[in-house]
C-alpha cells in the first residue's frame, strides 16, 4: 500500500512539473523585460527609453507572463496528458475542454443568480473572490482549480479512454467516452467549487481581521498565509484588504483621506517632512521573500541535488530565481516542491512570516515591495532616517543564509525529493551521463540501427503494452519481465535500465524521442 501511494505521489509531482519545465526559459525573457521597462533602470540608461526598445521590452514581459497568469490552464492541460499512458495529446484536449466548460459552469451560475461582481476601477476584482479567465468571470480557485480538475481528468481518463461499446452506442467509445464522462465531472466540480469556495474566502477575510489587532504575531500570521496558500489563490485574500483598504490603516492628507497600506506608503515616500515611515509599510513586506528568501531556497535545491544533476538544476533554477527577484514571481519554484516536499513549503511559509514580523520588531520601515531593484533605488530616494534600510539588507543575508541551512539539513534527512533529487525511476529532466551520450553523434546511428534487437530485449512486441518518453528515458510498460534481455536491450547506446516491476526505464539522452518513434514504426511492420 506504501509503494502504491509512493509512486502516485511520485507520478503526480512529475505531472506537476510538466507544464513548469518550460518556465525556466521564460522566466528569464520576463526578467530581462522587466529591466528594460523598469522606470529606475531606464532613468539611469536613458537609451532604454527610446520607443521601440520599450516595446520590445513590454513585449518579453507580457507575452511571458501570461503563461505565468494562466498556470492553472496549463495544470488542467499538463496534468492529464503527462500522466496519461497512451494518445496523451487526447487527455490533454479533454483538460482543457474540461477546463473551459468548468469555467463556464462558474459563470453561467454566478449570473444566473445575480452573484456577477463589478469590478472597481482601481483594483478590478481583486478582493471579491471572482477573477477572469480566458475572457470567463468566474470563482476565483486560482491555480487549485485548475490542478484538481487536472487530476480528476487524469483519473477519467486512464479508466475510460478504453471503453468500447457496440451498435448505435459505438460512437462513445474510447476518447470519446472519456470525454462524456468528464463534460458532467466538469459542470459539478464547477457548482461545488461556487458553493464551497466563496465559504473558504469568507473565513480568510475573517481572519485578516486577527491578523490587523494582533501586533507582531498578527504580521507573523500575515507573511505566514500570504505564501502558505499560494497553491490554492487564496493569498490575495491576505494580502489585498491590509494593501488596498483601511484594515492596512488610514492617514490624513489635507482634504484627502488616504486608505490601504501601498497608498500610504507611497503618500509617505513624497512627503519631507514624514521623518518615519508609519507601520502601515510592513503589510507590504511580502515581497521580502520574493527578494530574497528564493536566492537561498535555490541555493539549497542546488547544493542538495546529486552530482550527476547538479548542472541541470543550476539551468533549471538560476533563471526562475532571477525572475522572483526582479519581477517578483515566484510561482514556478513554489510548485517545484509545494508536493515533492510539502514540509518544506509549510517551513517557508514560517519564514517567510517570521521574517515580515522581524521588521516590525526591529523597526525596519523600508520599502519591500516591487522587485529587488525598484526597492534598492526606493530606500536610496527615501533616506535611511525614513526607513533604516539597511538593516533590511543585514535580515536579507540573514533569511537567505536561514532557508539555506535549514533546507539543506531537512533535505538531506529526510531525502526529500526536490529537483535534483528524484529517484532513479521518477527523474524526467535527464542525466548528466545521458546528456553526453547524446552529444557523441556517432551514437545516433546506434540508436535506431539496433531497434530490432531492443524489441526483442524487451520481450518482443506481444510483450510490450505501452511505449513512452520523457526528457531522456524510454518508458516501457511489459507483460512478463523475467523476458527482458539485458545484453540485447544494450545493444541499443544507453546510460541504464531501471526496472520497477513491469516498467521498465532506458536511459538513452535527449534523442530518447527518436528512439520511441523507431520503436514503434518498428512494432508496426512485425
């Protein structure tokens, strides 16, 4: 039963990481683009502010984060197709169909009802638990949403896509009753989640009233939820009320009453004779993790991964932390380990909230939120007497050196499986000796000549259910594994077989793609 739950959980984090893995790559365009556009950096590179560099800049910026702001799209798409077994392309159709009709469904009973928020025209709707997906107002589930209904099209999937029914009704066989099944799953999930998920947010709005009395422990609590319930979108709930209304506290400005601790604060920044900054600027800490906090998360996962994965997890991470700092986005990490390693999240939420309260016991009024540079050049503008932030840079050190430490320790004792550390049968992202083995071109002739003498290592063709690839292992599902033949299966270049029961997993490099195809244009002509 353990080993069951083992390698659900196993197969599931892989799934997970699917749609995350492209991310590496486009967080750093983002980073770039987020330099280019950022007021403080073209202030002191006045090229930069030349029209067509601003566009192009704009353009790396938004054309990647919207993949950023549509990750529970990519879950509901992901999940399914990477933990299918065969005609993945059908699984992941039927997400995002399912995705759209539970869209849908949240909409149609939202204006049926009369429950359709307006949006305010400074924060649209933000903090009233509706958003706007793919042009489809609906329940805010965030990225929850679209992982659970992810998951539940995985499971339709693999034990419907197989159907097969006779006479008038053979028109719902195979994908297509998967498809039906998931059409009725879809319109439910999208009735419960507007029944229970509004009395969630209502108990996170409840609860930003505790925080708002409770001092030191309250901003504790604070920093503590706004990064605890990012897997389930409810951290804006948190953080939106104490930033955007007067639970973030109300200050007197002539005529005007300024409410919501980011309106203050950047009041505070223009005022010269404002000597402190009010202690309304510490429910903006949020971004200090974002600033720092992930440097020494990073630092862990690499430290911790295994020698032969060290350099991809360096490519894989060092770009996705870039993108935290400057543009504050932290979400590609965040679900590199919220599953993998759900302790450590529940940890990094606890420092993360430590931290915002460590602020206000040390009187630590900076400016913690934007991005690492917007916040630098800030603090300069402001003055030290306003916001003594230096010492903001000595918890820096310090938080990074904490999540460091601690991570490395927690890892390494209970072998949690960050990235860089899967097991031998769970790692898709490929292994140092097998990304050499794919740089000897002299291999790639190798690979396809012997694919006759693989198929019969593995048993033959009757022998074999199912073929598929990740980044550099050929996957293979058997009947009877006392038939594979080590010494036939090697002919074919390869850096080892891993074997865990009936499946059965070469590693080949990343030309483990055309290896598969070969394998099964093979299987068709015998």
């Amino acid at each position: 039963m353990k080993k069951k739950v083992m390698n659900a959980l196993e197969n599931f984090s892989k799934a997970m990481l699917q749609p995350l893995m492209f991310l590496s790559v486009g967080g750093l365009i983002l980073a770039i683009g987020a330099l280019i556009t950022n007021p403080a950096i073209s202030g002191a590179l006045p090229f930069l502010k030349w029209a067509p560099i601003q566009i192009i800049g704009n353009l790396m910026y938004q054309t990647v984060y919207v993949i950023v702001n549509n990750l529970a799209v990519l879950f509901a798409i992901g999940i399914p197709a990477a933990m299918a077994t065969k005609d993945k392309h059908h699984a992941g159709i039927i997400g995002f169909m399912s995705y759209l009709m539970y869209l849908t469904t949240s909409n149609v009973l939202l204006s049926t009802m009369g429950q359709l928020a307006e949006p305010s025209e400074m924060l649209g709707l933000i903090g009233t638990g509706q958003t706007e997906i793919l042009g489809i107002q609906c329940v805010d589930m965030s990225v929850f949403g679209g992982i659970i209904l992810g998951c539940l099209t995985a499971y339709v999937y693999k034990r419907t896509c197989s159907k097969q029914f006779q006479g008038a009704m053979q028109i719902f066989s195979g994908v297509r009753f998967s498809f039906l099944i998931m059409i009725f799953v879809s319109m439910a999930f999208g009735a419960v989640g507007n029944l229970v998920w509004p009395v969630v947010q209502s108990g996170i709005s409840a609860l930003a009233n505790v925080i708002s009395q409770s001092g030191a422990f309250g901003l504790f609590l604070y920093g503590f939820l706004e990064r605890l319930l990012i897997p389930t979108g409810l951290h804006h709930l948190v953080y939106t009320p104490f930033q955007f209304s007067d639970l973030g506290g109300v200050m007197q400005v002539g005529d005007t009453t300024v409410a919501g601790a980011y309106a203050i604060a950047m009041t505070q920044l223009n005022m010269p004779d404002v000597t402190k900054m009010s202690d309304s600027i510490f429910y903006m800490a949020t971004g200090f993790t974002k600033m720092f906090g992930y440097i020494g998360i990073t630092a862990a996962f690499i430290h911790t991964a295994r020698p032969e994965n060290k350099k991809r997890v360096r490519a894989t991470l060092i770009p996705l932390v870039i993108t935290s700092c400057i543009a504050g986005i932290t979400e590609p990490i965040d679900f590199m380990f919220i599953f993998a390693a759900p302790v450590l999240f529940v940890l990094h939420a606890a420092i993360a909230g430590l931290f915002v309260a460590l602020l206000k016991i040390l009187d630590v009024t900076a400016f913690c939120g934007g991005n690492i540079i917007t916040s630098f050049l800030t603090n300069l503008a402001a003055g030290t007497e306003k916001t003594n932030w230096p010492m903001m840079y000595v918890l820096a050190v310090i938080q990074i050196l904490v999540y460091f430490v601690l991570f490395s320790f927690l890892i390494k004792k209970l072998n949690l499986k960050t990235p860089g550390r899967e097991d031998a049968g769970a790692s898709d992202m490929g292994d140092a000796a097998a990304a050499v083995s794919t740089k000897k071109s002299s291999k790639t002739n190798a690979l396809t000549a012997n694919v006759a003498s693989l198929v019969e290592g593995l048993g033959g063709k009757e022998n074999i259910n199912s073929t598929e690839n990740c980044f550099t292992r050929l996957r293979v599902n058997v009947k009877d594994p006392s038939l594979l033949k080590d010494e036939l299966i090697n002919k074919v270049p390869n850096s080892g077989i891993v074997k865990k029961g009936d499946d059965i997993q070469i590693i080949i490099g990343l030309q483990v793609a055309e290896l598969r195809n070969a394998v099964e244009d093979y299987m068709k002509t015998i």
